[in-house]
C-alpha cells in the first residue's frame, strides 16, 4: 500500500472513531451533555426511546441534572406520545434527585394535570409532596412548607389509599405534623426561659390543642404547669399536672410537674373553670387523646 492510501486508511479510521464517539458508549444515545456544539448530533436525529435511554444512562452515571435535560427534550421534541408521558414522570424524578425540588414539584404537577387516571398519578402526587417535605430542616421557623408539604401528603393519603405511596405518606404526614408541634415547643421554651410567660403559654396551649397525638404533648403540658405556676395561676397549673397524671403518668415530665406542685401543697387535680379544665373533661369522657 502506498504512503497515500495509509493516509487515506487513517482518516477513515478517524471518521469511523469520531461517530461511534458520538453515538456514545457504542449504543445510539446522544452525546454527553445538555449544550451541544457544532460538532455533535442533534438531538432531533435521535427516537425518543433512544433520547429516553440516554436519560436512564445519565441517572445510571448519578447525573440526575443531565438525566432531567434528557426526559424534558421528550417531552419537547415529540408531545403527545407515550414516550412523553413515560419521560415526564422520571424528568420530575430526576429533579427531585437533583434536589432542584421547584422543577420536580412543576414536572409531576403537570403529570397529574395531564395524566389524572394513569398509574403512575399517585406517585406524581408522592413526588410532589416530597418536593415540599424533603425541605422542612431547611426553612427555620418558617412553617410554610411544612403546611405544603402536609397538604400534599393528605392528598396521597385520601386519593390513592391504596397506593404503594400511601403508607409512606402517612408515616411522613405524622412526622411532618411532629415537626410543627416541634418548633411550636421551640419558641414556648424560648420565651419561657426569658420570663414572657404568657407568650410561652399560647405556644404549648397549641400543642395541647391541636397536635395532642405527637410526642411533644406530655412536655407542653408540664412547661404549661411551670408558665402557670411563674404566673400564679394554681388552678390552670393544677389541671395541667391532672391531665399529666392521667396519659402520662410513666415520664419525665410527670415526675418534674408532680414535684414543683407537691412541693407547693398542691394537688394534680382539675380546678376550677379553665380551657384545660374542660379537656380534662373531654379526656374523662374518652373524646381526648
């Protein structure tokens, strides 16, 4: 062979090299990256199944961010077709993997906007409340998401019960509702600690009130006997420590309400006519915890 059919059989190999380096791993998916320069293949040359797998591929390499631009170009480049649809539920997944929670929460909106009765609605729904609930250590004392994201989960509960999401949803709901009654405790105490009793008191009478089922309950009412006692309110204090005594007589929080009320010569019993008094009432009649 001469010098210049060596040449020519090089540039081939070059040519032959560059395609298959286009088509990516040896298979028929596009070029790495969401930016495409002049050089690689437009995505518009490629079937949705091969742009779809591309998607996977990029979720397999943990790059859920080019995983997203992938399932989005189905989406774009052919509606309507039940690659689309397949495409939209994992564009919201890999989203969510990204942690970039406000486009998950719109891409699985839109699935259930537009795929209201497939099989795959109920887990859109179960993304969209992750989408506020994968956020709730992030937003402080801000609780907005944290009512979002107990909303979203309500709604799996209610809509799909009998989803594979929805018992997962229920022991978020749970948890998400335990965090309220958290930072409710978190601001009674600081106020408590600072001597502004009264606004400590509204804090725990929440917890009392409206998140007796979380764990938080037997605490709020024994910081309701010391924001009472500090007031010189004995009768609220003293049916605060009943209320103790009767669901909560195995913790902490009893023993340290039945020394600070004993230790001042009075009785745990429910006294006179209070808004704890009358959950006393309630829990005597069984209509409470």
């Amino acid at each position: 062979m001469t010098s210049g059919g060596t040449r020519t059989g090089v540039v081939c190999a070059l040519v032959l090299a560059t395609a298959l380096s286009a088509c990516g791993n040896g298979s028929d998916r596009p070029t790495t990256g969401g930016i495409f320069s002049q050089e690689e293949i437009p995505l518009e040359t490629y079937s949705a199944q091969q742009i779809f797998e591309r998607g996977e591929y990029e979720l397999e390499r943990k790059k859920p961010d080019q995983a997203a631009f992938y399932f989005a170009e189905i989406e774009r480049l052919y509606p309507y077709s039940e690659w689309a649809k397949r495409a939209l539920i994992m564009q919201a997944f890999s989203y969510h993997r990204d942690k970039d929670y406000e486009n998950s929460r719109s891409a699985s909106q839109r699935f259930i906007d537009f795929y209201p009765d497939d099989d795959d609605a109920a887990y859109a729904q179960y993304l969209l409340a992750l989408s506020y609930y994968d956020q709730i250590d992030e937003v402080g004392r801000d609780q907005g998401l944290t009512f979002q994201a107990l909303q979203s989960l309500r709604q799996v509960i209610e809509r799909y019960p009998d989803s594979e999401y929805a018992k997962s949803a229920i022991l978020k709901f749970d948890l998400a509702f335990d965090h309220l009654a958290g930072k409710e405790m978190e601001i009674g105490r600081y106020y408590l600690k600072r001597g502004n009793y009264a606004a400590s008191i509204n804090r725990f009478r929440v917890v009392v009130e409206d998140f007796q089922t979380t764990s938080h309950t037997a605490e709020a009412l024994h910081r309701l006997v010391e924001g009472y006692l500090s007031l010189g309110l004995t009768q609220e204090a003293q049916t605060a420590g009943a209320i103790l005594g009767y669901n909560f007589r195995s913790t902490e929080w009893y023993e340290d309400s039945y020394k600070l009320l004993t230790g001042r010569g009075l009785e745990l019993e429910s006294a006179g006519d209070n808004w704890l008094s009358q959950i006393y009432r309630q829990m005597i009649q069984g209509r409470w915890l």
